[in-house]
C-alpha cells in the first residue's frame, strides 16, 4: 500500500503501510499501549491509532509482515485483524449491539424490580423463595447478554495479564449473580438479581450514549471517492469508443469525457476546450477554463463540450483518492486526543480492586467469616461502578447536543465538544463558508426587457453561470420572454431570436475581474458580473468568536486576490490558493507553536485539514466527505452556529466537570459506609443509580446551552 499522507510516494520504495482492524480497544490506555508496543518494534516506522474507526495504520518496514504485527498486537492484549488497503472507514456495529444489550437489561431490570417489591414489602416463606427464583430465571439470561461486551473485554484484559474498567466491572456483577444464585439455592433471605442487573443497564447507558456519538465519525469518505466517474469511454486504436469501468483504466489511455460527465481518472487534455466545474477540489466556485495540456483530475464535471483526456493517473493514485488519504490519515492525529473521561478512569480499575480486597481481607481478618466478607467486598465493588464517571460526560454531551440541534448545528461525535471547549484560533475557507457558495448576478443595471430576456436564455443553458443568473432572476419575480430558435454553442454561449432581434448569452468580449456574461441585444450589449456574497452575518460571527478569545483567518483553495477581497471585508488576515496539503502544514505550524485550531470549510479541498484540526466544522451545503470528516456540521445561512458552538461546548465541559465532581463527592461519602459493612449489594445498587440520576439532572440544565454568546 501507498504512503497515505505524502502527495509524492514515488520515494517509498522501502517501507509499506498495513491497516488492521483492532475491535478491543477501550480506553486512552488501550491507544497509548498499542502506540507505544508497536513503536518500540523494529522495522516499525510509525504505528498510528484510530480510535473511532478501532483501527491500526502501522508504516513498517517490508520485511516485517502481517503476521508478525498481528502477533505483536495479540502480546499487547488485543486481538486484530489485517484489512484492505483503502481509505475507507467502516462501521463495526458497536452501537447496535450495545443499544440491543441495554433493551435487554431494561426489560429485566423492570421486571426483577417488579418481583422484588415484593420481597421488600416482607413476603416470606415459598413466596419468597418463588420471587426469587422467578428473579434468577430472569436475571441469568439477561446478565449472560447483557454483560457480554463488559465480560468479552474483561477476558482479554486477564487474558494478556493487564487490566481495564471493565474487569472490577465484571467481577462485582459475576459475583453479584453468583451469590445471589447461592441464597435462591440455599433458601437465604437477599438475593442481589435487582442490584446485578440495575447495575448492567446503568453502564450500559453511558456505553451506548458514547457509542452513538462516536459511531457518527464512522460513516466513512466512501461518497468522496464516489464522486468519481464508475466508468470513462475510451478510445480505442481504430477510432471507436468502448466503455470502461473506472478500476480498468490503465495510464496512457485516451477517454473521451462528454459534456457533464465527471472524469474517471486523472489526465492531460489532448484535444478539446471548454470548462470545468472543480469546485469539489478547489473550492472555487466559478468554473475553469480548460486548454490543451492542461491537467484535469477525477472528480471534475466537464461542462461544456465533449473532450479527449490522456490517463495519467488512475484508482488510488488520484487526486481526489490522496486527498481520501490524506483525510484519513490526518483524522489518526486527531484521535489521539485523550478524553477527559479516559484521563479520569486510568486510576479506576487498580483502586476499586484494592479496595474490594482490603475490604474482604479485613472483614475475615476481623472474624465475620467469609459470606459476609464477601457480601461488603461485592457491595463495595458495586457502589463504586463507574455510572456516574460513565454518565457524566456522555450524558453532558447528548442534552448539549440537542440543544445545538434545534439551533442548526449538528454535533457528530461527543470529544468535539471537549475539543471545540479548547480552541483558540479559527481558520475559515472562504467560498460556501464565509461566503453562500452561490453565484448570484449584479442585474440591477438591466433594464425589464433585458432581465425577460437574459431569463429566457440563462435557463435554456446547463452553464453554471447561466444557472445564477436564472436563480437571481427569478427571485425578483422576473418572467422570461418569448425567446425563440434557442441553440448554445459549446463554449461561446447561447443564442435565439427575440422580435426580430438576435439575441445572446456570451462570454465578454474583454474579460473583466470575476466570472461575467455578456448579454446582447441587436447591437446593444450589458455585461453581467457575478459575485458569491458573504454570509448575513459572517462579521458577527466573527466577533463572536473574537470575543471569547479565538483569533479568525481565511485560509482557502480561491485565487490570493478573491480570499484578499473577503478578508478586507472581514477585517481579518487572509490567504488563497492554499492547497489540501498546505492547509495541512498551516495546521502543523499552530500545533507546533501550542495553538489549537478549528477548521471550518466545506470543500473537498478542506476534508483533510477538518480531519486534523483540533476540531471542526462544515456547512451543510458542503460536500459529503467534508461533512463526514468535519466534528459539526450547521445548516442555513447563518454563521453563528460556528460561534455557539464554541460557546456550547465550553458550558458544556463545565457541567461536565461539575458531574465529575458529584461522582467523586458519592465515592467519598458512600465508599466508608461499604467498607463498614453499612451497605448491603442492593442498597449498593439504589445509591449507584441515584448518583447517576444527579449527573444526568445536572446535565439537563445544557438544554439551554445554545442559548448564545455575545457577539
């Protein structure tokens, strides 16, 4: 496989990239583990984590295969596998799989709960005895799924000697079952189904609320490549055409591309002349002219007429597939970001099993025996679960996230709020960002006449141009005119007849500053200028922005004189003919000097620059791989949702915080009464679940997060 992150691999003749899919990941331990085993091996460039994907990208040497990382992996604790060599990210059904082992633990919960009033309102005797093990049928069954990925983690864990969350996890609810098993056998007065199983759903929760968000930055660049032409006609010796699929192109082919097909493979143009729409790779919104020798790329829609390409570059070696790589590979940087919850559950598992231990060590040290021992060590083990740590941030996140929902932002994955809580410099394209991304005409020099007929004519053309100035034109309520022998010429314009009178919608005789039309009338000419306006409120956002202390700047793929333009509007610092790559190496400079960036853009040109920055943003008009690679996606005309969702996010980790310290605060008042052996496992359950419905109470109050800053 090709270097991923390098425009120029022709170099990487010595070392090779394997990607493996590494599904037992969990934690920021699990990322600095695998990085730092893998680095240490030899023949090991870089090995880089993924940790929303659960993938693995190792650069090694060639001699170093597959196998040997695979074993490497495997002494490491996690299982993986090899897979292919794409830039595509897939889905691994984790959220499915915990949203059905929560419905499964809610059932069951809800129905021990049931019989369990019972024993608690004092039924003795065979009812009792019944309602228990009508509880064991229920719970066993529901503990078996429902634990299933806290048990599968756990035995991997113990199975390569290290520990995780979800061994203490896994043992307090085994044992929890077991003795409760025990008492339902021996006629005993408690069993514990109800505390086992409560405590099941609990973490569930938190799993599945975390899994969701995270699952939104699994979708994939799969549209980006799919942007691409499937299939290019090709020329063949005798001078006839014979379709052929993308993936069969061969450098040196000769395609003839028609008018609106999108280019299948990278190449020269031979022969032919006309436009392009490259916008999904620039960025820039008015259309290039094309002329021979000039490069085209995959990716791009021939406007105009039919053109004859020479295939240099084809499949994974095209622009638009580097530019999936470099999505990619940039997205591996930002995952290595470590999640405030994951900072705090480092310390978790080690202290819990010390604690349940000194607690059954001491209690048979001090003569109770081993039944009760064990009841305080498993009462211990539960009221110290993690619900609380495991809601406190998830729970934080979704409220927050419904409440930038109803003010047109769409956050995809829960550590954007943590990341966007953080930055401190804002770079911006400029077209479809700062701008509407639209073309919109100047006609207010037309006379009424010369508005009915440039209508007529824009709207018999497919040319991007003639397509906004029939949507300016129709927004004033202008009616076309009767506008006859309509024919365009292929890259000169469009011609009729209008009362006698020749009538067009041509390129100018003199090109001016800017995408222009001339309109002819008899011999009466009016050029039309087009201009993609800024955002309504662009300039508030900014101040917005300004004021919680985020510096602003355009760095876009426009030419240097139309990102100036914008910028001088703006009052801020601005740069064009950026790059995908560039924009990568701006980024590169502000992490090296401490800063972290936020992205906002929105074409193909920025999928790799929103895929590295700190956090990101993308407008919902912009294309599909940009909204995939962004962390927020805000919809309509308004810009403000870039600004308030910095200033979300930062009320957001505030209450989230806060939820971390009413969990520590539960610990240190609940922890002493389990050890004293004040707190039996079902009580350890109740308390366990009320310290979760705090945090999900306190959460509640960020449903007016998207109130707003001050701009």
């Amino acid at each position: 496989m090709n270097a991923p992150a390098i425009i120029d691999r022709a170099a990487a003749t010595a070392a090779t990239d394997t990607r493996f899919t590494v599904p037992g990941m969990r934690c920021a331990g699990c990322i600095a583990k695998i990085e730092r085993g893998l680095n240490a091996l030899d023949g090991v460039e870089q090995a880089r984590v993924n940790f929303s994907a659960k993938r693995v990208a190792v650069r090694h040497d060639q001699a170093l295969d597959e196998a040997a990382l695979i074993e490497a992996l495997r002494r490491l604790g996690f299982e993986a596998q090899a897979i292919a060599a794409d830039p595509l990210v897939r889905g691994d059904g984790e959220s499915r799989a915990l949203l059905r082992a929560l419905a499964v633990a809610g059932f069951g919960m809800m129905n021990i709960m049931l019989l369990s009033v019972s024993v608690w309102s004092g039924a003795a005797g065979v009812t009792r005895e019944l309602f228990h093990w009508l509880s064991a049928m229920i719970a066993l069954p529901v503990v078996a799924y429902a634990g299933r990925p806290f048990f599968a983690s756990a035995a991997m864990a113990l199975r390569y000697r290290r520990t995780n969350m979800d061994v203490p996890i896994s043992i307090g609810v085994l044992l929890a079952t077991g003795l409760s098993l025990y008492e339902t056998l021996t006629g005993g007065e408690h069993a514990y189904f109800d505390g086992a199983v409560m405590l099941l759903f609990f973490l569930l929760a938190g799993r599945a609320l975390d899994a969701a968000m995270r699952s939104r930055t699994r979708a994939g660049i799969g549209a980006l490549l799919g942007r691409m032409g499937r299939s290019a006609g090709v020329i063949q010796p005798g001078g006839s055409v014979r379709r052929v699929a993308a993936e069969a192109l061969e450098p040196g082919m000769l395609m003839l591309v028609a008018a609106g097909e999108a280019l299948a493979a990278d190449g020269v143009l031979e022969d032919g002349s006309g436009t392009a729409d490259n916008s999904m790779l620039t960025g820039e919104s008015a259309p290039a002219r094309l002329a021979i020798g000039d490069m085209v790329h995959a990716g791009a829609i021939n406007l105009m007429r039919p053109i004859r390409v020479r295939v240099t570059r084809t499949g994974s070696d095209t622009a638009i597939a580097e530019i999936a790589r470099l999505m990619d590979e940039a997205g591996q940087s930002r995952n290595r970001y470590v999640r405030i919850a994951d900072r705090a559950s480092r310390l978790y598992a080690p202290a819990v099993h010390s604690l349940a231990a000194m607690a059954f060590a001491g209690w048979m040290i001090a003569g109770a025996g081993w039944h009760q021992s064990l009841v305080i060590a498993i009462a211990v083990l539960i009221i110290t679960c993690p619900c609380a740590m495991g809601l406190a941030v998830p729970a934080a996140q979704v409220v927050a996230s419904g409440a930038l929902i109803r003010r047109g932002l769409l956050v995809k994955d829960g550590s954007a709020l943590e990341r966007l809580a953080e930055v401190d410099v804002a770079l911006s394209d400029k077209t479809g960002t700062l701008t509407l991304g639209e073309m919109r005409a100047d006609t207010a020099h037309l006379s009424n006449g010369q508005k009915a007929a440039a209508l007529a004519l824009a709207q018999a053309s497919r040319h991007p141009l003639s397509i906004g100035l029939a949507k300016t034109l129709v927004a004033q309520g202008v009616v076309p005119a009767s506008v006859t022998e309509l024919r365009e010429v292929e890259g000169k314009g469009i011609t009729g007849r209008l009362g006698g009178q020749d009538v067009a919608l041509e390129r100018p005789q003199v090109d001016g500053t800017g995408p222009q039309v001339q309109l002819r009338i008899g011999g009466d000419t009016a050029v039309v200028a087009f201009a993609d306006r800024l955002r309504p409120d662009a300039s508030a956002a900014l101040l917005a922005l300004r004021n919680m202390g985020v510096e602003a700047s355009i760095v876009s793929g426009d030419s240097a004189a139309a990102a100036a333009s914008a910028a001088a509007e703006l009052g801020i610092p601005g740069r064009g003919g950026i790059t995908p790559a560039g924009k990568l190496e701006i980024l590169e400079r502000l992490r090296a000097a401490g800063r972290r960036p936020l992205m906002v853009g929105d074409g193909l040109n920025d999928g790799p620059a929103l895929a590295a920055a700190h956090a990101s943003i993308a407008p919902g008009t912009a294309s599909d791989a940009s909204q995939q690679a962004a962390d927020a996606v805000f919809i309509g005309e308004s810009m403000m949702p870039v600004a308030l969702a910095v200033h979300a996010a930062r009320r957001t980790m505030a209450v989230v915080r806060q939820n971390f310290g009413f969990a520590i605060a539960y610990n240190v008042l609940a922890v002493p009464l389990a050890l004293a052996g004040m707190v039996t496992p079902l009580i350890a359950a109740v308390a366990m679940s009320l310290s979760s419905l705090v945090v999900v109470g306190n959460s509640l109050r960020l449903a007016r997060a998207a109130k707003g800053p001050s701009a």
